[in-house]
C-alpha cells in the first residue's frame, strides 16, 4: 500500500518558460532562480504560521531537489518524522498528521478507558476506570472526553494558493524581461 502524504510541492518545470531555462540570457536565468527561492522561502514561512503546535511547524523546509542549466526545482515539504507516519484508522483506511490538519476531523465516539484482558491485580481484565491527561496546565481524570473533532486548517491549500499567485507575478515579470531582452536585440 503506497504511503498516503501531502507535500507542497512547487515545480518550476510547469513554469512556461522552465523549457527554455537553458537557452534565455544570464540576467533573465538569475532573475528566474532568484524569484523561485524567494517563493519556496515565502511558502515555508507561510506553512510555519499557519501549522498549528510547537514542533511541526519547525519542520517546513525548501529542498533543492533539481538544479540544471535547463531547470531548478524546490520541494517544500515537512521533515518532522511525525509529520508523514501513517496512522491506521479503525475503518481500516489509514492517513497521517499533516493530513489530519490539513483537512481537520469529524466529531467522533466518546474517548473512554479501554478495557484490557490482566489488568494489573486482576485475573479478570477490568483495566483502568478512568482517563488521566494533563491539559491546559491543569491534571485532568475523566470517565470520558467528548471528542469534538480537529478543525481544518487548509494551510498547504491556503499557501499553495499564495504561491500560485506569485508564481504567476514572476512569470509575468520574466516574460517582460525577455521581451525587452529581444527588442533591444540583446
């Protein structure tokens, strides 16, 4: 079964002009790779503030996974090993962390404490009575917890929305440059 994830990934290959990297004048290259690395940066910034908790958010990066004269590609995506582990569901499928954000969860069954078969000091299996977390700076023992769900965050779709943006204000900016390039005759 493949690993389910999700990666934002930026491939300057779909760039229109990612084609013709290798054949366009210095200026306009540099210019390009420029407005890429200011784009991956601009995304991983953006997946930072928008990841909920303390560790995960450190775990965005751009990773320069292709650079040649005819193209340059930046993948951003999240090196908590948390971030991509699959988590069985009890329907069977299976999804990870970033995913779970991502797209948030529905309200589920009550958590209770779960039986199991020799509980200490018993022969019968009765297990704990009771769940015990810690919360909001604040021991907490409960017979159950209301599990309302996890909201969705949208923070891969919201900042790959962003960089599509940007993506196209650099094309725009490139085709400019190239067009005076040719008219000046360059």
């Amino acid at each position: 079964m493949a690993k389910p994830t999700i990666e934002f990934k930026w491939q300057p290959d779909a760039f229109v002009l990612a084609s013709i990297m290798s054949q366009i004048d210095a200026d306009v290259r540099r210019e390009a790779e420029k407005g890429i690395k200011e784009i991956a940066n601009n995304a991983t910034r953006d997946l930072r503030k928008r990841t909920p908790g303390q560790n995960l958010p450190k775990g965005w990066a751009g990773v320069v996974t292709q650079n040649t004269p005819a193209s340059l590609r930046i993948e951003v995506r999240n090196f908590d090993p948390r971030a991509y582990k699959v988590i069985k569901l009890n329907d069977g499928r299976s999804t990870n962390l970033v995913e779970i954000l991502e797209y948030g969860t529905s309200p589920t069954k009550d958590i209770v404490p779960k039986r199991y078969k020799g509980g200490p000091g018993t022969d019968t299996g009765s297990g704990p009575k009771a769940l015990s977390f810690e919360a909001y700076g604040k021991r907490w023992v409960l017979k159950r917890v209301k599990h309302v769900g996890i909201r969705p965050y949208a923070m891969v779709r919201l900042t790959f929305l962003s960089a599509a943006v940007e993506m196209a204000q650099l094309q725009f900016k490139i085709t400019k440059m190239i067009q005076k390039k040719f008219k000046s005759g360059d």
